[in-house]
C-alpha cells in the first residue's frame, strides 16, 4: 500500500484553524484593550479582525474542510479514511482525476461512478515535493492516477 495523501492533512485541518482563530482573538483583544485604556473604543476598529474572520472561514470551508484525512492505493483500490470512517473504493468506478497545482494546498479530486460514504467526488491533499519549479508541473500521484486508471478501462475493452 502507498499513501496518496499527505501527512499535513490533519494540520491543515485541525491545527491551523485553531491557531488562526487564537490569532484572531488575541489581536481583537488587543485593540479592544488598547481602544479601552486610551478611552476612545469604536467598534469600527474591530472591523479588521472580524473581515479577516470571515474571509478565514470561507476560505477554510472552501478548500480545506473537504479534504480527506488520508487516501491509500492498495492495487486496484483506494483505501479512503475520514474522521474513524473508512471505504474501499475501486479504480474501475473512478469516471475522472482532477488536480489542482495553483491552491495551496495542492488538492486532487477523485469523481466516482457511483455514490461512496464520502460523496461522489473524494477530495484529498497528495503528498508533494516542495520546490519552486513543483508549482508548474502537473502532479505526479494524479498523474499516476490518471494512468492507472487509463490502464483499468484498456483492459475492460
């Protein structure tokens, strides 16, 4: 078995979102303490954090919160764990592979034929190199998806 999804996943889903919002509640804090003690607090002044808040949350349910925790090639099987809950899903019901390169995170996108327990369409984060130059080429677990994939409708016909 090789893993497919990268070992940040939980930081980027957990951890981080806690330390933005620590981040957030203490800079709030801190010009509300600031305001207070100078003796001219307007609730305009807290409009910063709270844009900053909102922006955080859309751009945490956009591209973060849908990502599975970890993704498993097992063969001719993806091995797919989210929050205790696991499926087995086969390549031959996988219909498209769809990567990202320009989002951090990077994020590749299974479509299935049909319904799984996580949806029909299983996001994940992969597993990649860092390095300026990895930002222009295509990914190599999606692209080694693609093939495998490929690989499993030749035979089928």
């Amino acid at each position: 078995m090789r893993r497919l999804s990268s070992t940040l996943t939980m930081f980027y889903k957990r951890v981080f979102p806690v330390i933005w919002l620590l981040v957030m509640a203490s800079a709030g804090f801190t010009i509300w303490k600031v305001s207070e003690r100078t003796g001219n607090f307007e609730w305009p002044s807290l409009m910063p954090v709270l844009f900053m808040l909102v922006i955080g949350s859309i751009l945490y349910k956009t591209l973060i919160s849908g990502l599975l925790d970890e993704v498993w090639l097992d063969g001719q099987y993806l091995l797919v764990k989210n929050r205790g809950q696991q499926a087995r899903l086969r390549l031959a019901d996988v219909v498209n592979v769809n990567f990202s390169t320009m989002t951090n995170p990077r994020r590749i996108t299974v479509m299935l034929r049909t319904d799984s327990p996580f949806g029909r369409h299983v996001t994940f984060m992969p597993v990649s190199s860092i390095s300026f130059m990895s930002a222009f080429k295509p990914d190599p677990i999606a692209t080694d998806l693609i093939e495998r994939v490929d690989a499993i409708r030749q035979e089928r016909r």
